[in-house]
C-alpha cells in the first residue's frame, strides 16, 4: 500500500470548484489501495475528506483579521451575502501569487513535518495557486516523487491581471521553469495545459482532465426554481472563477427580447455573483428571459442541472482557449444539452467530441442569438458516454502515473 501526500489549497467541504478533484481523487484512490494524507488550508473549513486517512488543515491569512476583503471571499465562494468584488490589485504585486504569502509559510513547515513522520511514496501538488508546487519541489529535494497537478496554466494563459512591470513576468516565468523542472511528472487539466508544459518546459506531461463523482447521482428536481413552460438553460457557479462574464450572453438576449423565442426562454444563473454582475442582471429590459436564484447547497445544484432543459457554460474564447470548466464534467453527468460560449476552447471540443452539445461566440451577441435561436428551435438530445471523465476512471489514471513514476 502506497502513501500519498495530496497538497491543495482548496478542498472539501468548500463549495468551490477546485474542491472536488481534491475530493474525487482522494476518495477513488484510497478505493485502490492507496493511504492519501491531504493538506490543506483552513480556508477550506474542517472536518474529514471521504477516502483521506488523514487531513491536515494549516493557518492561511485569508481567513485572519489581517484579510480585510475576507466579506468578498466568502461572498465569491457562496458563504456570505451580497456580491463578491473584482480580485486585489495585491495579485498583480506577489510572484508568483499571493499564497506564497498567505498560506505557504504554513503549508510548507506542515509538509515538512508530515514528511518526517510518515514516509510518503509520492506527494501530488496541485494548482492554482502555483506556489503550492514549492511544497512539491521542497519534498522532492528530501528524497519524495512528485507530481505536479495543473488545474489552469502557470504562465501559459494565466487567470490573474497582467503584472505591473515586466521584470514580474520574467521572474515568474524563470520560478515557473526551475520549479516545474524538477518535478518526476506534470498533469494538465486540459490538453492545450499539458501539451504547453510538454513543449515549452520539456517536462513529462500528462492529461488528466477534471470529472464528476458518478456516486453522486441525485433525482432531477426543480425544485420551483424553473418556469416549466419555457425552455430552461441553466447556469450554474461562478463567473469569476474562470473569468468569465455574461455581458455578451445579455446583449443577445436583448436581440432576441421582441421574438417569440424570448417567450419560450429562460436563462437561469444559481451561484453567488459580483456586484457587477448583479447589476447587469438587473436590466429591467431582461424581465422573464433572465433571472437568478442565488448560490445553492451542492446536491441542489446538481438537482437542478439534471431538472433543466440545457446547460450553460461561459468562457472567455479565444483569450483562453485551454479552459474546460470544472462544472462542464458535471453537466455531462447530468445528460442534459450543453450550450457552449467559446467555440476555439478545450470545452468547445469536448462537448462536439462528446456529442454533448454545441459551440458558439463567446462575444458576439448576434452568433449568441442566433444559438439560443436554434436551441428553442430545434433542441438538441445530447448523446453522451461520460465514464471517461468519471474520478472512478480518472484516479486509476493517475494511480497508473504515480506507479510510473515512483517505479
């Protein structure tokens, strides 16, 4: 039986995406036969992770009183109330990112000590943020294997605003090269992810993309929140965690607004916004074709998408092609037609390769009418086998790479 530190900022029980491929892979390898010991951050909240033998939540400055945007956090992760606000300017200073500065003079002590009382066979990091793969290069200088996990780029399309001087971005490139160079394999989330760090760093890089719990398969249920005499297209989570935004989705809605299409649609948002986006939402011309209900408990959620007609996922196009949002694999679980805005990216082409959905604009209105036209008018049955991205399936992937790598 092999032992495996599994290091991520973000885990169970939080609401936010990233949790779940901590939770999916922790739960389906200890199914294997593997010990995981997850280290976290207290940002996450308490208690057990299903499958983690052990769990270990350090301090983390967000959750101190020196976090004076501690209000728009738990807003962004659908703990508080009101809107979330746009991310510190103080993300444009920190090199790598601010976890360095938060959470890492925690993380990394924790790790060091886990070390020194178990033997860990193999510590997988995972990212954002990509100062958690220091933990993975300090374990890896005492002897560990280490996999580093890349749930979005480092360098290559990059979530946060661009730096404030160049100087920033070189030295975030060369962190980026001695850390990654170190590390005994990469994952990447998506294909355009693994096959950057494959070419651009010559590292081993693997794909092993996000997935879905197939043991959390609750009954559809509506539960009130869908009109059933329209078509529902539904959204579910954040717009900020993929940096998206619905402005170009609501300026088609206003074309489609004196059709009869806007009498037999409606578009449904469940998760926390921002402020901004609460206002745009506020338009009275949207009355009946737009209308949110607010973050929901996760088994609601997943209720909900399976109760929809069709589900929606917003990216930002071709600015960041390599995005594949985390909720995308819950949608697929959910066998219901998948509405993609954002035909050049990674998400585009699973749901055409899965026979799921289909694409449009991320940005033009009149593409993104004329979309919505033709899913009022002719839904599509989406048609889809998603084992393949099931955590069952994924975690004996990685299960396969972490024996490669430890051999």
């Amino acid at each position: 039986m092999r032992s495996l530190l599994l290091v991520a900022q973000i885990a169970p029980p939080s609401e936010l995406v990233a949790a779940r491929r901590v939770a999916g892979f922790a739960k389906y390898l200890a199914r294997l036969g593997y010990r995981v010991t997850v280290l976290t951050s207290r940002v996450s909240g308490s208690g057990p992770i299903d499958g983690a033998e052990r769990v270990v939540r350090t301090s983390d400055l967000l959750v101190s009183r020196l976090n004076w945007r501690r209000g728009h956090f738990e807003a962004f992760s659908g703990q508080g109330q009101g809107g979330y606000a746009e991310p510190s300017v103080l993300e444009r200073v920190v090199v790598p990112d601010l976890s360095a500065v938060t959470w890492i003079p925690f993380a990394l002590p924790a790790a060091l000590r886990l070390a020194r009382e178990e033997r860990f066979d193999c510590v997988i990091t995972s990212s954002p943020p990509p100062s958690a793969h220091l933990v993975g290069l300090a374990l890896k200088r005492r002897g560990l294997c280490w996999i580093a996990d890349f749930r979005d780029g480092w360098t290559f399309e990059p979530q946060h605003s661009p730096w404030l001087v160049g100087a920033q971005g070189r030295a975030d490139a060369l962190v980026e090269r001695r850390v990654i160079g170190q590390a005994d394999a990469v994952i990447g989330v998506t294909k355009p992810i693994a096959d950057d760090l494959r070419d651009r760093l010559g590292v081993r890089a693997e794909l092993i993309t996000n997935g879905f719990d197939p043991e959390e398969v609750p009954d559809a249920d509506a539960d009130g929140l869908l009109d059933p005499d329209r078509l529902s297209l539904v959204h579910t989570g954040r717009f900020g965690a993929a940096r998206s935004t619905p402005k170009a989705l609501l300026a088609a809605l206003r074309r489609l607004r004196d059709s009869g299409v806007a009498d037999r649609l409606e578009v449904v948002f469940a998760g926390p916004l921002s402020e901004e986006e609460q206002a745009l939402l506020a338009d009275p011309g949207l009355n009946g074709l737009v209308r949110s209900v607010g973050a929901l408990p996760r088994p609601r959620a997943l209720a909900l998408q399976r109760a929809a007609d069709a589900l929606l996922v917003v990216t930002e196009g071709a600015r960041r092609r390599s995005v594949a949002t985390g909720k995308l694999f819950e949608y697929l679980a959910a066998a219901r037609p998948v509405l993609v805005l954002g035909e050049e990216t990674e998400a585009a082409r699973i749901v055409a390769e899965t026979g799921a959905g289909f694409a449009t604009s991320a940005d033009d209105p009149d593409e993104i009418a004329a979309a919505l036209r033709r899913l009022v008018e002719s839904p599509p049955t989406a048609r889809t086998n998603a084992e393949e991205y099931s955590y069952r399936e994924l975690a004996r992937r990685l299960a396969d790479l972490i024996e490669d790598v430890c051999a």
